[in-house]
C-alpha cells in the first residue's frame, strides 16, 4: 500500500480523449510505473491533485513494456492530518522497478516486431 497525489502527465490522450495522470508518491512502496490512462483514472473518480491511498498488483508481463501493474485507489481524498498519520505508518517513499533507456526500449520494440512478422 502507497499514498500518492493524482497529478498530470504530460502524454498523449487515449482513446476517449482522456489524458494519463502519474501518481506521486508520498509514503510506502509503489512500483516506478506509475502512470495511468486517464480514462482508467476518471472511472475511479481520481482527481489531480487530490492524495488518496493504493494498492498494487502485478498483471501480466507485457513482450515490450515488461511487468505491468494495476493500481486500486482504496480511499477517498486524504486530508492533511491523515496524510501525516499515513506517511507514519507507511514509512519513506520507495519506488522500485527498472526504467529502460531509449536503446532498450528500441531494442525490446524491435524484437516484438520480429516475433510478430515471424508468426505471420
């Protein structure tokens, strides 16, 4: 579980014209890929700039992205005493997970290219 402020991610929209939030996290132990389509955001009524608790779990591995995650927002907007009381118990804020470069991402886009045409 992870505390984080919803904020705006400059990225492209999806397809309902919605754009990615990140969350920031504040305490506890969340995974680096953090950013959420923003339709996924709105249905979950998650508001930027607003701090809410998360919970995590890991969804199955992507061929290029690699490990993917789902986030559940587990409470309504924090106010700020609790925020301090969550920070308490859930300790520092840790972001763990491997961001790959530009030449590995290229390089793991490519590969899927590869098994794709080989299949065709």
């Amino acid at each position: 579980m992870f505390s984080a402020i919803v904020n705006s991610f400059n990225g492209k929209s999806d397809k309902n014209g919605n754009f990615p939030v990140i969350l920031s996290v504040i305490s506890g132990k969340c995974p680096q890929k953090r950013v959420i389509s923003g339709t996924i955001a709105g249905n979950s009524s998650m508001e930027i700039g607003k701090t809410y608790l998360f919970e995590y779990t890991e969804g199955e591995e992507h061929p290029q992205y690699g490990k993917q995650y789902n986030f559940t927002k587990v409470s309504e907007p924090l106010k700020a005493l609790e925020i301090i009381q969550v920070a308490k118990e859930l300790g520092r804020p840790e972001v763990f997970g491997k961001i790959l470069s530009r030449e590995e991402a290229k390089a793991a886009e490519n590969a899927v290219k590869m098994e794709t045409a080989a299949t065709v």
